[in-house]
C-alpha cells in the first residue's frame, strides 16, 4: 500500500487538485478504509461549517449607511410615537372637557338658579321687612333683627351654595 494522502484530501475535496494528484487520491482512497473514513469526515466538517457560515449575514458593503437608515427609521418611529401621544391627549383633554361639560352643566345651572332665587327671597324679605318697618315704628328692633338673621341665613345658604362642589367623586 502507499502512503497516505490525508495531506490532500482537503485539496481533493475542495477540487483544487491537477489531474495528477487526483488520480493518485481516488486510487489510493479505493484500497485504503482509513483514508476514506478521514475523507468521510473532512466532507462532513466542512459541509457543517459552510451550512453554519451561511447562516451568518455578512456584513452589508453599505454598513454605514445601513446603520444610518435603521436610525432614522428610528427616530421617524420616535417622532410617531411622540406626535401620536400629543393627539391621544389632546382626544383626551377634549373628551374631559366635554364629560365635564355635560356632567356638570345641569348642577352648575341648577345652582345659579338656586343661588339666584335665595337672593330674590333675601330682597323680598328685606323690602317687606322695610314695608312693616314704614308701617309700625315700634317694631323695628325685632323686625330689624328678623330681617338681619334671615340676610345671614341667606347669606350663609348662598356662599355654602357657592363653595359646593356640583361633582363628587
Ligand atoms: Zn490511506
């Protein structure tokens, strides 16, 4: 038998062997099993290592400008994401406004009516208190002070009204 030729078989694999050379590998690999079973393994090493080396992307010839486009994209994703959020709280703080609009106009009148309606009692009573005055002098202490505390009570009833909160949560 004659020597090995484990030296070339990476060559024979890759076919970068003369016609010479070639011929000396395939009559050598057809009378020696341990050359054959290196050339067995030598295919199966390099078929896993170009299978794992196509599974790496190879870096883009425009790897600059590469870089540059995903940042951009980037912040075209940011300045969306930011003019979103600047209209989902204008849709918000309108939304609000109109809640707030419609929840609360009903109590807000409603105690302006209110309000308004304890006034015109107050000058009512004021100016019937004034009429009995006129008309009986000598009741005017009681009526004066009758008419004082119920200016108070309206008073006080009207600035509760207007410290009242129309919504509680
Ligand atoms: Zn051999």
């Amino acid at each position: 038998m004659d020597e090995h030729v484990e030296d070339l078989l990476s060559a024979f694999i890759d076919h970068e062997l003369n016609k010479k050379e070639r011929q000396k590998v395939e009559s050598h690999l057809s009378v020696c099993p341990a050359c054959r079973k290196e050339l067995e393994q030598l295919r199966a090493v390099k078929t896993e290592f170009i299978s794992f080396y196509h599974h790496i992307e190879p870096p883009d010839f425009h790897f600059e400008k590469a870089v540059k486009a995903k940042i951009s994209q980037q912040e075209n994703r940011l300045e969306m994401n930011y003019h979103g959020l600047i209209w989902f709280f204008t849709l918000c703080v309108l939304a609000a406004g109109f809640t707030m609009y419609f929840v609360l106009r009903t109590p807000f009148y409603v105690g302006v009516n209110i309000a308004s309606a304890l006034v015109n009692i107050c000058a009512s009573s004021f100016h019937i208190a004034l009429s009995i005055f006129s008309a009986i002098p000598s009741l005017f202490a009681i009526i004066a002070i009758a008419a004082s505390v119920m200016l108070a009570i309206c008073l006080w009833l009207v600035l509760n009204l207007l410290k009242m909160k129309p919504l509680k949560e």
